[in-house]
C-alpha cells in the first residue's frame, strides 16, 4: 500500500513539473486545489504518520501474509509460472501458509504425471507440511527418503527437529539433535532456541537450563536476545525472580536491544513472586519511559504484578495505557484485573468499605467480560479466589458457585481449594471433611487443600485422618509444611502409625528420634519402609 501511495505522488509530482517547465512566469495566485491534488494530498496524510509507513511495509512484506495471498489453483498457479521444481517449492509453501493440507496429494500426483523429481527443498516443504498437521509418521518418511538420497545436511536435521518440537515430542527431537552433532555438524541458537522451547512447554525445566548451558559453555554460542528472553521467561513458571535479574544483566553486558518481549519476560519472571512484585513494576515504569512498545501480554505480566502486592493505583494507570494504545482486552486480561482486587483485599487491617468498593469494581469487571463471552474457568476460581480474600462466605455460596452451572463449567481442584480454604477459616471443619470426600473421589487435591485437612484433622485430633492426610502427601509427591511436621513430630503420646508415616519424609525439622519416642512412649521401634 505504501509504494502504491508513494509512486501516484511521484506521477503527479512529475506532471506538474512539465507543466511549470513551459507555462510562462507569473504573478502568483491562489491556487486553486484540483480533484487529483486533493487525492495525492489526501494519500500522502496517510503516509505521512510514521507508524502508519512502518505498519503497511511489514504487514505487506512478512513473508506468511505474501503466502497467504497466493491463488494456490494449479490452472491459475501455473499460467504466469514457469512448471519447473522450484515453482512447484514455492507452491507447497502457499499451501502450508493457508492450510490447505487436501492440495498436497494433489500436488504430488501433478510432479508425478508431468515427471518432476522431486528435491531436498521440496521434501523440507513436505516434512514442514505434514509436520504441521499432526502428521509425524508422513513426516519422518519424507525426511529418511530425503536422507537416503541426498545425504544428512544441517537443514534437513533442523527441519525434522522442528516437526518433533512443534508436535511436543521433545525426547525425539534431542535424539535428531544428537545425530546432527556426531555427523558433525554445529548447531547454532535457532536451532537450541528451538530444542529448549520444546522441553519448556512439556515442563521439563532442568533439560532447558542444560541444554542453555551446553550452548554457551561447549558449543561456545553467544545467546541472542529470543534466548535469553526465553529463559527469563522460564525463570517465571520456576519463580526464579534472582535467576532472571542475573540473565537481564548478562544481555545488557552484551548490549542487546530491550525488545517488548524482553521486558514482558522480565516483567512475568519478576511478578511470579510476591517478594519481587515492586521490581517488577519497576521495570514496566521503565519500558514505557524508553518508549519500548507494549501489547497485550505486557499488560497481562503488569497486572499479575499489580495483583501479587495489591497494588489498585497501578493497575488503573495500567488499564488507562492499555486504551490508550487500543489494545483490546482478552479473557486473561479481564481475569488479571480481578486478581488484582484479590490481592488488594488480601492486605492486612484493610477498611471494610473499601473491600466493599473493590468487590463491586471486580463484579463490573466480570459483567463486562460476561458480556463479551470471556468468561473462563480461572475467571470464575478467581471470584472464588476474591470472596475467600474479603471473607465472604455467603457470597460464594450465594452468588460465585452458582455460576459454574450457569455458565456450564466444571468445578476443579483449584475451586475447591478456595472452598476447603475458607469453611477452614470459618472452622466449619465437618463441611471441610465433607468437601475433601468429595474431591478426592473425582480428582487429585491440591497442596493447600491436603494442608488444610491435615490442620483439620489436627484440630480435631482425629488419627485417622491426620494418617489419610500424610499418605494424600505422598500421592501427590509433596511433603507437609515444617509447621505441620514439627507440631506432629512434638507431640506426645504420638501413635505409632503416624510415627512410621513422618519418617518417611525426608523434612527432619522438628520430628523427635527413635529413642526418644521409645522412651517417651514406652514402645518398639518404629519400621521404616525401604
């Protein structure tokens, strides 16, 4: 659009200085607009914003939206186009960019008729094609015949190692990567970007940290800004609020530009954690003052810092920059802004008519994502989440749980983790044990659920049921707290089961030894399974 705009100005511009070359001198008149100089003036206000200039040229010019305009019909392809192999690459391209999966048979069958030989660019395009739809075992055929017949390259291994890690097969994909290096090839950091993308999104956090080690200190690769802002962004789903600070100094060692998602990363790293929440905020006060540009998931990290220190005043600010940039908000951002009025009615000594004021905000908040049909299940424990930090018991019950039937959504773990919460609060401890039966019946608990059952069955001294919490402790891999350990670990005329069943724990904080429970109560020794 940019250069249509631009070469009617320059026709027009040049018409006008052949006119002015002949025309004889005089005396100067107003100037009387014509049709086509009101066009070009009205062409050239477009242009002339420089947002608008940078906008046109990369929306014209990203390579998926020039796929994305192609007529992919062999008839049409082919009338302007040469029939040769690499029209036919540039094809398969266009029809993985608009997800026209049917047309690679069709593709195929057409080389196969007309005699094409197919080549390792084209055998790439039809392991990305059935690579992104799902189609491994298409893929990995494609990929071996490539191999077989023209020999391991370092493209080739990239390509398959993407399929695998788009597919989330990463096991596979560190076995082709291993098979690139003893053909003897060097990876680059696309290539271990990619690899560690992969194990982050299966959650396999220490495979990412090695893999980043390997690339820096064997392969001697500098990291560039997508990795390094990948692995501050791992450092928020572990919340390593100082591991992220340590990799946003060693980028700015390298003089790395900040990009938007380098400080979205820094900003979720940093927020993930309550005690570095204020950091955080700091750091979004920073990117709007370098005039670094924000979207939607800059406003999403800065609201879930809002929301760990209670922090109102920003959020609004926040929201106000969030219009002011036309950034249209989604469902986790409406979710977002309502944890923020459960971390602000989570501050201590908080007047009532406050906590009043920031429920209604919260309510507006929903209705206006309800009316946009934004409403998800973690908008919904949210609300729970909030009438459990005001202490609103017969609000949740009354109003918030009813809307799981009414919007039809399923209640989790994470929802009754706010019930079991707050009837412990209120010490409705029978309702609690009844609540737990239930969930346990259908779903694992939670590790705040399973803590407040074992500080019910405590209270109320009930050994089997303090014995039910600890073994749930062990099925979902999690010790108790040392507060638990040590209030159990002190007591007297402690039954031996649960003795047996705290040894098995390998949190020593506050238990008594063997031969001080012996003595104490005056029984053998307990057996510890190996």
């Amino acid at each position: 659009m940019f250069i249509i705009h631009t070469k009617l100005i320059a026709q027009f511009a040049k018409k006008q200085a052949l006119k002015s070359m002949f025309a004889p001198i005089q005396k100067s008149q107003p100037i009387k607009e014509s049709e086509e100089f009101k066009e070009v003036k009205k062409l050239f206000s477009k242009i002339n914003d420089e947002d608008n200039i940078k906008q046109s040229i990369l929306e014209s010019y990203q390579p998926q939206h020039i796929l994305k305009q192609i007529d992919t019909n062999l008839t049409n392809y082919f009338r302007k186009r040469a029939v040769d192999i690499k029209s036919i690459n540039f094809l398969l391209q266009a029809v993985v960019a608009q997800n026209k999966f049917d047309q690679i048979d069709e593709i195929q069958q057409f080389m196969d008729n007309l005699k094409i030989k197919p080549n390792q660019q084209t055998y790439m395009c039809l392991i990305n094609a059935y690579g992104k739809f799902r189609n491994v075992h298409k893929a990995e055929a494609c990929y071996h015949i490539a191999q077989k017949q023209f020999g391991s390259s370092l493209h080739l291994y990239n390509t398959l190692i993407n399929v695998y890690c788009k597919n989330l097969q990463s096991e596979n994909a560190l076995r082709i990567f291993n098979d690139l290096k003893r053909d003897g090839f060097e990876p680059d950091i696309p290539i271990y970007t990619t690899l560690i993308n992969s194990f982050y999104r299966v959650k396999q956090w220490k495979k990412c940290w090695d893999l980043f080690d390997e690339a820096r200190l064997e392969s001697h690769l500098k990291p560039d800004e997508n990795l390094i802002g990948l692995m501050i962004e791992i450092c928020a789903d572990t919340h390593e609020a100082e591991k992220a600070i340590q990799l946003y100094d060693q980028m700015n060692d390298m003089e790395f530009r900040d990009t938007t998602y380098i400080y979205n990363s820094i900003i979720k790293a940093l927020g993930s954690r309550k005690d570095y929440a204020e950091k955080a905020l700091e750091f979004y006060r920073k990117m709007i003052l370098t005039s670094v540009q924000i979207d939607s998931d800059t406003i999403v990290c800065t609201l879930k810092a809002c929301s760990q220190c209670g922090d109102v005043k920003i959020a609004h600010e926040v929201i106000k920059l969030m219009k002011q940039y036309q950034i249209t908000p989604n469902k986790y951002i409406y979710t977002q802004i309502i944890r923020v009025y459960i971390g602000a009615c989570s501050l201590p000594n908080l007047d009532g008519k406050i906590v009043e004021e920031y429920i209604k905000d919260a309510w507006k908040i929903f209705n206006e994502a309800a009316s946009k049909q934004m409403i998800s299940q973690r908008t919904l424990n949210s609300m729970c989440e909030l009438m459990v930090a005001a202490n609103r018991l017969p609000d949740l019950e009354g109003q918030v749980l009813p809307l799981f039937d009414q919007y039809q959504i399923q209640k989790d773990q994470f929802t009754y983790e706010q019930i079991i919460k707050i009837l412990f609060n209120e010490k409705r401890l029978l309702d609690l044990y009844r609540i737990f039966d239930t969930v346990t019946t259908t779903m694992k608990p939670t590790f705040q659920s399973v803590s407040n059952y074992l500080d019910t069955a405590i209270l109320l001294a009930d050994e089997e049921k303090v014995i039910d919490a600890l073994e749930w402790f062990k099925k979902i891999d999690r010790q108790p707290k040392y507060k638990q350990i040590k209030q159990l670990g002190t007591m007297k005329n402690l039954p031996l089961r649960i003795h047996a069943l705290l040894n098995e724990y390998d949190a020593k904080f506050g238990k008594v030894s063997d031969s001080v429970y012996r003595m104490e109560n005056n029984q053998r020794s307990a057996v510890k399974n190996v």
